[in-house]
C-alpha cells in the first residue's frame, strides 16, 4: 500500500489528452512540492515533472504537471505511442524525521 | 555527461549480505545528496535510504532500518549500500539516484543510474 494513491492504469488513444491522478496527504502532497517520473519498459525512471509543473530540458511541453491541496496531477495531451509507459509521482513526506514517499505507479496504455 | 553507474548486486542466500556501490561522474559529488531506491519485480518504486552531501545525515525506510547502511567516498566518488539480513522481500532493482540540491525535502531526483539487480530466494 502505497502513501500516495495513483490509479494503477490508465489508457488513451494517440492525440488524446490524459489525466494521471495523486493523491496524498498533508504531511506530503499538502505541505511539499510533488514530482513526477517516466519509467520506460525496461529501463530506469527518468524525471518528468519537477517542483509541481516544472518540466526539465528536454521533455515535451505535451507534459504538464498541477497541484491543488493534497492531491496533484499528471496531463499528457496530443498521446503518442511512446508515452507508452508507467508514471510515478512523488513528495516528501514530514512523518517520521521525513522521507520520500511515492505513488504506486500508473501504466499508461496507447491503445 | 552527468553518470551514475551501480555495481554489485548478484544472487546470495536468505540472512547474507550484499554491498552495492554507485560510481558517480559528471558532477561535483561532494556536493550533492544522494539516495537508494528499490523495484521489486513487476512492482513500483520503493525508496530505500538518503544520505547528506557530507554524510553527516542518513535516513532509511522502516523496511531496512537496522539491516542496511548507506555511506559514501567523496574522494571515490563513490556511493555504498551495505545490506545484512537479506530476505526474499529485498529481491529488487536498486537504482541509486542524485539529488537536485540538498536537502531532498526541497528538491528532487534528477538522474538516475541504469540499477543493479540483487536476488534473494525465498
């Protein structure tokens, strides 16, 4: 069981738009900045979405990232087949002398 | 370019111990936190431990707390995992990853090594 709840699939047709929900609590998402990574079949997990809805060199603008309260989302818009792929959002969690919490992953299908 | 490359995971029995190492390039390593964070097979991601650019402060999840130590070499450039009292529930990927700034609370994960397996059977 994960602390940060993430739907485990979602599913879209190319140039569709996607929503990935994150949903957390206030002693992470509420009161810290969320993350977002891209894991690849096969391969290690990159940054996606950094500080809530800052995107890093290189990442489309397709990509975009949004926090409200405790809860932060992921929206893929114009879909392509090689966003096929899990996504993972993550924060800091002030519990516990602190630590990092992520969501357990949503598999994106390009259908 | 900026590379983390792990090292030293393999197969070990139930109870052995196992030491993964993080060779790091591309950046000045003194200055930057680094952590642990663990995939269990056809499962998500797992933090595991955090260590301080100067390695004066540590953290570990409840699940390692006792059996792992992380530390670092800055003059190796070098990050470490040492892990005793292995069981089957730590067969992972362990991928060690850099920290934008320090301390992580306020930053993120901005590169990531390729991993290292480790198995251990149940």
């Amino acid at each position: 069981q994960s602390v940060l709840t993430q739907p485990p699939s979602a599913s879209g047709t190319p140039g569709q738009r996607v929503i990935i929900s994150c949903s957390g609590s206030s002693s992470n998402i509420g009161s810290n900045i969320v993350n977002w990574y891209q894991q690849l079949p096969g391969t290690a997990p990159k940054l996606l979405i950094y500080r809530n809805n800052q995107r890093p060199s290189g990442v489309p603008d397709r990509f975009s990232g949004s926090k409200s309260g405790t809860s932060a989302s992921l929206a893929i818009s114009g879909l392509q087949s090689e966003d096929e792929a899990d996504y993972y959002c993550a924060a800091w969690d002030d519990s516990l002398n602190g630590h990092v919490v992520f969501g357990g992953g949503t598999k994106l299908t390009v259908l | 370019e900026v590379q983390l490359v792990e090292s030293g995971g393999g197969f070990v029995q139930p109870g052995g111990s196992l030491r993964l190492s993080c060779a790091a390039s591309g950046f000045t390593f003194s200055s930057y936190g680094l952590s642990w964070v663990r995939q269990a097979p056809g499962k998500g991601l797992e933090w595991v431990s955090t260590i301080s650019p100067s390695s004066v402060s540590t953290s570990y999840a409840d699940s390692v707390r006792g059996r792992f130590t992380i530390s670092r070499d800055n003059s190796k450039n070098t990050l470490y995992l040492q892990m005793n009292s292995l069981s089957a529930e730590d067969t992972a990927v362990y991928y060690c990853a850099k920290g934008e700034r320090w301390p992580l609370k306020y930053s993120y994960m901005d590169v990531w090594g390729k991993g290292t397996t480790v198995t251990v059977p149940s």
